[in-house]
C-alpha cells in the first residue's frame, strides 16, 4: 500500500509500504525506522532553511554531515510540498506556505 505521511511541515508521498496496525486508539501507521529518520531529517533541513533564510545544498551537506545526492533528494521534497523555493541555482529559501511547527 501507498499512501500520503502526515507531518507537522505538510504532507509527503511516501513511495514505500506502510503497515498498518490497530491500536486501541484506530490504525496508526508503522514507518520503517529508515523512513522515520529521512522524515525528521528533512523538517530538520527545513527548520535550518527558515532559521537561515537562504541557503546553499552545500551549506545542507555540511551542516548534515549527508552526500550531495541525499541533500538533493530532501531539498526535492520540501521542494515538492511547496515548502522551499530556488531563487537561484544551488540557492534555497522557504516559501510562504503556512506550516505548524512543533511548540
């Protein structure tokens, strides 16, 4: 099964299963443990933009101590939610997408 993953900076198409178990409380989606660290990593990144105002993917892979390519595919996703923007190649700022932030 496919489906959309709820967090607290949007909503992400998640391309991997989910399983699905009951809890007193109805179904609560189990992530991969893999799955749950890409997610936090990437509201981290996107925190880190929003703190920063602009940054560069450089900055993201130092910062993070992750490849390029990983940069890339966690920019790809905020990018896709809506939730970053480039103003300029290699270049990243949030956009004006409201979001909740944790408290």
């Amino acid at each position: 099964m496919s489906g959309a993953i709820s967090t607290s900076i949007g909503t992400f198409n998640s391309l991997m299963p989910i399983v699905l178990e009951n809890e007193d409380e109805g179904v609560v989606p189990k992530l991969n443990p893999a799955t749950g660290r890409m997610l936090t990593r990437i509201k981290d990144v996107y925190l880190y933009i929003l703190d920063r105002g602009i940054v560069t993917t450089e900055n993201v892979v130092e910062e993070f101590g992750i490849t390029n390519r990983t940069a890339q595919r966690d920019l790809n996703v905020l990018e896709y939610n809506e939730l970053i923007t480039s103003p300029a190649r290699g270049k990243w700022t949030t956009t004006q997408k409201k979001v909740k932030l944790p408290s």
